[in-house]
C-alpha cells in the first residue's frame, strides 16, 4: 500500500458525502472545482513525474470546453454522434499537446523555461483567438446555452459523473505512476541525458505525458462546458491557468490526489471570501510564497509524512531470466575526415580512425586531443560538421543519441550519471527495458521481474548492486561508477564507450573495476572503446590502442608499437597513479 | 614555539548530522607542501572544503599566521592570502576561459599569467572559448592557473591532477616547487603518487575521517603509502 | 513626408520606452536566472510614485529618486527573503515570483484603490519638428533615454562587474572562492533590476492608465523583448526592443490592435521554439 492509496478512499468518501450533508448547490459548486481537480492532476503528472511545467494548461482545458460545449450544442438529441464527438474534445487537446510537445522536446534536450513559456504563449495566442472569431467561438461572449449531457442536470445528478470522472483520471494516473512508465517518466525527470544513452526516446516520453494531461484538461473541460451552460474565453486565460498552477502547488506537485484538494480547498475559499475578507488575496500570496519556499512538496508533502508509517513497500523477485543474444556482425566502427568545431575553435581536425575487431580498444592522447569529444560525435551530443562516422556499414554521423544507442552503441560518462532519486533496483529495471518494451509490458507489473545472466555476472562482481532498494544519491563515488558502468553494459550492447571508468578511484578500486570490464566485455563479447590517462588501466584493458593528438589521429597499434613509437612518445607520455 | 603559516587544531566537521572528519590536527610553515594521500571517500575533500571556508567547522580550530579564521566565509579567507582550487567544478563554465582568469582582478590584464602560459600553452590558445567547452584535463589546468597566479600565502589544492596528461602534471609541480622557493605553503590533496614524490616534504595519509600516518618524503615513500592504501 | 516623420518618431518612442521597461527584467533574469514574474508591479509601483508625489502637489521630478528608493527597497527585501533561498531552482523562482507579483498588486489595490489614476505632464504643449507637431514631453524624456543608455553600455562594456554577477550565478562556490561577496552581490542585482523598473513606471507615469493591475501588460511586453532579443547584452535588448516595438506597431497599423498583439506572440512562440537563445545570444 502507498500513500496515495489510504488518502484517495477517505477524500472521494468525502466528496461522496457532500451532496447528501451540504446540499446540491454546494455540490454543484464543489463540482466545478473537482473539474479543476483534474486538470491540476494533469499538471502534477507533468511537474511532479516528468520534470516539465506546463504554464498555460487553461489551453487544453477551454479547448475541450468549447469542443465539448459545440457538440452538446449540435448534436444534443443524437447520442449517437454526441458521445464520439466528446470523446474527441479528449482526444483533440491531447494530439495538440502531444504534437507540440514532442515539436518542442525533439529540439530542446533538458527541461529549460522555454517549453513552460512556449505553453504560456500558446494560451494567450488562443485566447485572443477565442475572442475575435465570433463566428466561431462567440466572441467576448463565448458559447452560451449549451445543454447538460443526455439525461443529467447540471444541478443535481451531473455532479456524479463528474466524480466518475475524477475516479477515472486518478485510476489512470495511480496506473501508470506504479507502471514502468511511471518508472521511466521519472528517470526523465532524473536524468533525461542519461536515458537518451540509453536508447530511450525522451522527447517522446515527456511529450506522452503532456499528452495525457491535456486529455484529462480536455474532459474536464468538456463536463465543465455541460456544467456551466457557457462558455467563454475566460476559460482559456493565463489566469485560470496560474490559478491551477497555484493550486497544483499548493495541493501537492509530486502527488496524485493533492492537486485537486488543492483546487478545492483553495479554489473554493477564494471564490468564496474574495469578496467578503479584504486581504483575502493577499494572505493567499503569503501562503502560497511560503509553500514554495519551504514546503515544495505542498499539502500533500505534509501529510505523506503523517502518514509514511502506514504504507508498506511491496518488492519483486526477479524470476523472468532473459537470454541476451550475441552479436551476428562484429563491431566495427569506422570515423573518416571527422570534424567539429565549437565556436571558432576545431575540435575534431579530420579525425579518421577505425575499429574492425571485436575487443577492448583504448583510446589515449593529452589533455584536450579531441578523446571525449569524438564519443560526443558518435552519439549525437556534437554536431559533425565535416566527415563521415560509420557503424557496421551503416552511417550514423548526427543521429540523435537514443537512434545511436538504439544501434547497439552504450556509453557511460566520465562524471557517472545516475539517477540520484531512485534505487537501485530502478537503474537495473531502466537499463534492462533498454532494450523494449511493448505497450503492455509498458502498463503491466511484468517488466519488473525482468533479469537475464549479464545482471547475474554483476550481482556476483559487485556485492553492492544486490541491494535494490539503496538509494543511488546515497552511494559513494566508487559505486556509482560501478553502478552507471553496470546500467550501460547490462543490455549487451555491442560496444559500450567507457570515459575513464577509473577517474577518482582508489588504486584498489581502480584494480577491480578493470578486472570486471575486462570479464564482462570478453564474457558476453562486449566491445569496449576506453579512454584513459592511467597506464596500469591501459596495460590490463587494451588489445589495441588509438592515440589522439589535437583532433586527429596520431598513431594506433599494440600498446608495444605506441610505446615504441617516437612520435607518440614525443607528445605523450604514460603515467601510472 | 614559533609562529607556522597555517595551524590546524583538532579539527571536526562533517554534513548535517554526519560527521566526517575528526581530530584533525596538522601545521605547515613558510615555503613547505604537505601532502594528503588517503582512499577516496575517506574525508580528503571533506577536509579541504573546511579549510577554504565551504564547510563550517563543528569544533577545533585553524589559524592562519596567527589569525584565527575558522568563522570567516569562503571569500574573506581569499582576501586574507588563501587561494583555494576545489576538485569539483572547478571553473565558471559558461565564461569564456579569458573571464575565468581575469573576473577576480580590478584590471583585465594576463600578464600575471604569462609564465603559466608558457608552461600550459593550450590555456592561451583557448583564452575566447568558454571553459564548459574544455575538456576535463584542461578545466583542471585552468583552475590550477588561476590559483596559482594568485600568489597566495597559503594555496590549497584538491587533486590537481584528475585527468591531465602527465607531461602537464611535470609542470604543475615545477610551477608548485617554485611558489614553495617563495616561501609560500601549498596543501596538496593528491591521488598520483609521482607529484607526490616530486613536491612534498611531508605527507599525511587519512582514512576514516582521521589522520592515520605522517611521514616525510624520501625513497620509501611509494612503497609506504602503497602499503598502507592496500589494506 | 510628414506622415512618415510622424511614424518614425513614434517607433522611436516606442522601441526607446520599451527597451526601458525591458531593462529591469533584462537585468535580474540576465544576471541571476530569475525570470521576475513581479517586474510589472515593480513598474506600477513607479508609477504611483509619481502620482504619490503629484497629489501631494511637489515638483514631479522628485517622483525619480522616489520611485528608484521605494522599489530599490522592496526588491532588495525580496531578494533578502525569498529569493536568496530560491537561485537553481528556476521553476520555484517562476512561482514565487508570480504569487509576490499577486501580493504587490493587493498591496497596491488596498493603499491606492481599484480605481484609475493619472498624472500630468509637468511639461505641457509640443514642439514642431522636421514638419510635425509633437509632444515636448516626449521629446525630452527620448533624449534622456538616448543619453542614459549610452552612458549605461559604456559603463557596462568597460566594467568587470556584469561578469562577476554572471560568473556567481554559473558556479556560486567558486565565485566566493575567488573572493567574492556572493550574497551581497545578488542582492544589488536584485535591487538594481527592480529600481530600474521603478524607475520606468515613474518617468512613463503621464503617458499611461495607473491601476493595480497595469504591471501585466508591462511583464508581457517585456518578457517577449527577451525572447527575440536574447539574454545578458544591451545589444540583444535593443535588437528585441525594435523588433517587438516595430512589430507590434507595424501589426496594428495594418491590420488593428489584436492583429499587432497576435503577431507578436506568433513571432515569440516561433523564436522560444526554434532559436531559444534569442537573436543575440550572450557571448
């Protein structure tokens, strides 16, 4: 059991109850506010999971009002129309946001202001849309004397659709928080760099998400449309956006059911003291600068921790063993006359380099010789801007990193980068998904049994990642090196770009970790391309190895023939730790 | 007992709730370098981040030619002649590498760096880009540049050496050996057992948070503090 | 020929007093990362100084010191207490911001009133120039404009001080390791951001409605200049300044007011998708 699901009983209890104790006006009113309930989940499953924030989701919400309020205005007497001409006010916000979404994300890695201002922008662009195309929308008037659904009232029976509604979202949202796609949206939010090294397309993901709240912004617009008999373009204004905003914020962004206590209590207060207490406003300022000050987790924050003690965590064996397929065509990696160039500056000087074994390569040079940028070339994190880089007969020069990884090309980074919030069990998951998922296995609770006999090689190597609830913020650089090195090898790619694996490690450290990249790479026929300073690593890790001298290649052979070679040993010089 | 440039005295600090660090006790005078050699996690950065003033002590003590500074904050221990180069994040990344050198100083002049640069020529060639866009070994060197060039009274160094190329790791400890001859004090925290052996006239080994051997250079030392990492 | 006279000096007015709106939200999300959802308020608050200062029958000039005093003040106790514990957490910054722009606009609402204000020109009457008739108010405040600005980029290019703010925010720990005073610097920062838009709602103050809720607008306007413009340089905030000011007034010349205010948004929505950084991008 979780938190969310002891609070969600004991509110909708309470929302149940209202009708009979308090009235049908106040559940009237309070039905609204269950409406903005939804779209403020919406928000929170953007914000709280996924790491976006979308500013202007009054957008969606007054697309779907006004799709809504047309339907039941022209098709009122032929449900046979009205009901999938609703279902589109659903799915119309939802293909708009999913659309925009990834026509934003696909060009902006991270989750920067912009995407939030881009939404801000599109709300105020639609608003001034709404209010002058009276022909369309009704103007400064809006669409008035729209009909309740077929067979309800807005005043009495309609308030329990609504709450079916609110049901119906939370389940989809508690659903896909406990799927591995709640997994994932999570470590988008974590770590989006590190899920597109691993194959995952995060444009995609965050854009699904966005999706999805706008399909639930839509349906409540839709009912709110049948509510409240008008609408206008009020509905899509950046003020009722901010509000929901507010209200997200106050109920609680990382939780499912704080967002719509949020909009009630806080909603209906406003609507109901604006105009009677004076400061009203101004208190509502205070308390909301104060939850973001010290209470960023809002209500639900603070009762979480009321009631922690009670949820229990539940944990899965990992009984569905997977085979990992061994490689048909030997890795090999071809960089022809590569350039790049930052700025003014060439980093890449017609880099040509080739890698036709299977093997562990090491690739050396001093400081500044181009070692990390040419893997930044090869995944897509530099542009190219002269040559071509192959893999395996097929040319990937600018592919973007999750279509690279997707190829069988891994990489882990010089400074490790996991996922600080989640455990480690999360990372084995994530990196073992890496490999597929199918739609089902994306909603269903199977993926997390998932293992297969790499993860076991790991598990005898390296005691720590046997302990899966650990959180990894909480592991010692040692291990997270361990643990980014185990996420990027677990899914057998057919080779994996190790960025100075040692860097930080103690000698012994250093010793052991070269003993499992060596073990690993041979054992499942990983190949492994290594850069590296440290000579003792070198010695133990290389079956051939590349130097790198100013952006170019400067020589290659047996670490015999380098250390034979005048050349490199004219700009180079090994050093042991 | 004279005055030491720099005095540590039973030092304790740590995170929150957790302490690290205990007991830490050490002096360094005019024109000497003492090294720090320990495992990682053992509380080496933990410590150097004390000294410069990013971690408030818990107890103890450190005094800088006589001055008590263990309340002053990072940037008044600066102005009292301690230059600082931390391990992590070492540069201000979206700054050109130019800005990076010049910021702290009233006039934009790099002549006070012309003989660094003529030990790390890439520094110079890149002096327009900004130093995000440098690779590790090079952000490294550009720390150790600037820290350098302060001529300090006492310079603190975290592992100065991650991810350079050795040849510029020779000429880190020409450029070191050169402010002792100054009669600077340099605390080094380091993982290369060669720049260890090339500046240091005394080395501490920690572990656990505390100070577990001392000792002073010489032949033995690399098999000394070998044996004692292996445990 | 008279007509275009007239055109010119009015997108000159319009790009001068735009680019001074912009400032004070140029400044504060330039140099710290906080994009100042109060700025309008901060503006709104100049201008009721002015007001303030008119009805209480004084010289109007004295509502400049004022207004840069009363909102150099407020800002710097917002930065001491909310701000401070918010840089690196941009979203926080956003809504924190955004609920201190709410408790501006209530404050102001219960010390002035929902009601409309204004304030006279203390200089009345218009002046002919190249053929036209045009206010001597506006004149004189586009020629102080013309010469602050200058005086601000020569400063601005010749000092180390933008750098070191811009070097705090990229890396906080290291700037006080180099010696500086982080907190105090931000501080002034903070300040001098939200003295500059005080500044402007004071001297724009007989040219616009006065009301609680007049800073939106201002906030939009000014938000969009940094879009086009780009962050960190007076070059960008000129660039945006001309570009949102002569599409604006190009838009609703043509086709009237939404037209021009569709335009504007359409041309900002292009830029923070396609080119984020702005048309100049900081160095």
């Amino acid at each position: 059991m979780r938190v969310a699901d002891l609070s969600f009983p004991v509110v909708l209890a309470l929302i149940c109850a209202v009708p009979f104790t308090m009235g049908e006006f106040t559940a009237h009113q309070l039905g609204l506010f269950l409406l903005y309930g939804i779209v403020a989940q919406g928000i929170a499953l953007c914000w709280g999971k996924v790491g976006i924030l979308p500013l202007g989701q009054s957008l969606f919400f007054g697309l779907g009002a006004y799709l809504g309020g047309s339907a039941l205005i022209a098709y009122e007497t032929q449900p046979v129309v009205l009901y999938p001409a609703l279902l589109g006010a659903i799915l119309v916000p939802a293909a708009l946001a999913g659309g925009i979404g990834f026509l934003v994300f696909r060009r902006q890695v991270g989750s920067g202001p912009y995407f939030s201002l881009i939404t801000l922008a599109l709300t105020m662009l639609a608003y001034q849309v709404a209010l002058s195309t009276d022909w369309l929308t009704g103007g400064f008037n809006g669409l008035s004397g729209i009909p309740s659904l077929p067979g309800t009232d807005p005043w009495t029976n309609l308030y329990w659709v609504i709450v079916l509604a609110l049901i119906l979202s939370t389940t989809v949202l508690l659903w896909i928080t406990r799927s591995p796609l709640g997994q994932l949206f999570q470590a988008v939010s974590e770590n989006e760099l590190r899920m597109s090294f691993l194959g995952y397309d995060t444009a995609k993901l965050k854009a699904l998400a966005f999706a999805i709240s706008a399909g639930l912004a839509g349906m409540a617009g839709a009912l709110f449309a049948a509510q409240q008999g008008i609408v206008t373009p009020q509905s899509l204004s950046y003020l009722l956006a901010g509000e929901l905003l507010i209200w997200t914020a106050l109920g609680g962004r990382n939780s499912l059911i704080g967002p719509v206590v949020g909009a009630v209590l806080v909603g209906m207060l406003t609507s109901e003291l604006r105009n009677t207490v004076q400061s009203w406003e101004i208190i509502m300022a205070l308390l909301f600068i104060g939850t973001v000050l010290f209470a960023p987790r809002g209500l639900a924050g603070l009762t979480e921790r009321f009631l922690a003690p009670f949820a229990q965590k539940t944990k899965t064996d990992r009984d569905d063993l997977r085979t990992v397929d061994r490689p048909l065509v030997p890795a090999s990696l071809r960089f022809k006359d590569v350039n790049v160039s930052v700025g003014a500056v060439n980093i890449l000087r017609g880099l040509t380099l080739d890698v036709k074994k299977t093997g562990l390569h090491c690739v050396i040079g001093p400081n500044g010789a181009g070692k990390t940028s040419a893997f930044n070339a090869m995944t897509g994190r530099l542009p190219v801007t002269g040559g071509q880089i192959h893999w395996k007969e097929r040319e990937i020069t600018n592919l973007p990193p999750h279509r690279v990884a997707r190829l069988g090309i891994a990489r882990k980074l010089q400074v490790p980068a996991i996922f600080p919030d989640m455990t480690i069990g999360q990372h084995i998951d994530i990196g073992l998904w890496s490999t597929g998922l199918t739609v089902s296995e994306m909603l269903g609770q199977r993926a997390f049994r998932r293992r297969n006999e790499i993860l076991d090689v790991l598990h005898d190597l390296f005691p720590v990642l046997g302990d899966e609830s650990k959180r990894a913020g909480s592991l010692s650089l040692g291990h997270r090196q361990v643990l980014e090195f185990a996420l990027s090898v677990i899914a057998r790619p057919n080779l994996v770009l190790l960025d100075e694996p040692c860097a930080g490690l103690s000698t012994e450290e250093t010793a052991e970790l070269t003993a499992a990249i060596r073990q690993i790479c041979r054992k499942f026929e990983i190949s492994a391309l290594i850069i590296e300073h440290d000579f003792s690593v070198i010695e133990s890790l290389s079956d051939h190895v590349y130097v790198l001298h100013q952006g170019a290649a400067l020589s290659e052979g047996s670490l015999e023939d380098i250390r034979a070679d005048t050349t490199v040993q004219a700009v180079y010089a090994g050093g042991r730790k | 007992m004279s005055m030491q440039q720099f005095t540590v005295q039973n030092l304790a600090t740590g995170y929150g709730d957790l302490q690290v660090l205990q007991d830490i006790s050490f002096d360094v005078g005019a024109g000497e370098c003492l090294c720090i050699a320990g495992r990682n996690g053992v509380g080496k950065t933990t410590l150097m981040r004390a000294l410069s003033g990013e971690l408030p002590l818990i107890s103890g003590g450190i005094q800088m030619q006589g001055t008590e500074i263990s309340a002053l904050p990072t940037n008044r221990r600066h102005g009292l002649g301690l230059s600082y180069g931390p391990q992590d994040s070492v540069t201000f990344a979206p700054l050109s590498v130019k800005e990076n050198l010049t910021l702290h100083y009233q006039d934009q002049n790099l002549e006070r760096y012309e003989h660094l640069f003529a030990l790390f020529p890439r520094i110079r060639e890149r002096l327009e880009q900004s130093a995000g866009s440098l690779s590790g070994g090079e952000r490294k060197i550009l720390s150790f540049t600037r820290v350098m060039a302060e001529d300090a009274q006492v310079v603190l160094l975290d592992e100065p050496t991650e991810g350079v190329a050795p040849e510029n790791i020779d000429h880190m400890a020409t450029v070191i050996r050169s402010t002792l001859q100054a009669r600077h004090s340099v605390i080094v925290v380091e993982q290369n057992l060669s720049l260890i052996e090339a500046i240091a006239d005394r080395v501490i080994v920690m572990d656990h948070g505390a100070i577990i051997h001392e000792t002073a250079n010489g032949p033995e030392l690399r098999n000394e503090i070998s044996n004692l990492l292996k445990v | 020929m008279e007509s275009s006279v007239l055109f010119l000096l009015n997108t000159s007015y319009a790009v001068l007093t735009l680019a001074l709106v912009v400032l004070g939200l140029a400044i504060i999300f330039g140099l710290l990362g906080v994009l100042n959802m109060a700025h309008g308020e901060f503006v709104a608050i100049g201008a009721y100084c002015a007001f303030a200062v008119q009805s209480a029958g004084l010289p109007l000039i004295l509502s400049l010191p004022l207004a840069i005093i009363t909102t150099g003040a407020v800002g710097w106790l917002i930065e001491a207490s909310v701000i401070r514990h918010l840089y690196k957490r941009p979203f926080d910054t956003l809504l924190a911001t955004w609920g201190l722009s709410i408790l501006l606009r209530e404050g102001i609402e219960l010390a002035f009133g929902l009601e409309y204000r204004s304030v006279s020109e203390p200089v009345s009457g218009s002046v002919r120039l190249l053929g036209v008739d045009y206010p001597i108010y506006r004149i004189m405040l586009m020629v102080a404009l013309l010469i602050g600005f200058a005086a601000l980029y020569v400063w601005y290019r010749r000092s180390n001080a933008g750098v070191r703010v811009r070097a705090m925010i990229a890396n906080p720990q290291l700037a006080t390791i180099v010696g500086i005073d982080t907190q105090k610097l931000a501080r002034l920062a903070f300040a001098a951001g939200a003295a500059s838009a005080g500044l402007a709602g004071a001297m724009l103050a007989p040219l616009v409605r006065i009301e609680p809720f007049m800073g939106i607008d201002f906030l939009l306007q000014s938000f969009f200049v940094l879009v086009v413009g780009g962050l960190g340089s007076l070059e960008g905030l000129f660039i945006g300044s001309s570009l949102i000011g002569g599409a604006e007034s190009a838009g609703s010349t043509l086709m009237g007011g939404t037209a021009g205010y569709v335009t504007v948004l359409l041309i900002s929505i292009l830029f923070l998708w396609l080119k984020p950084e702005g048309l100049h991008a900081r160095r």
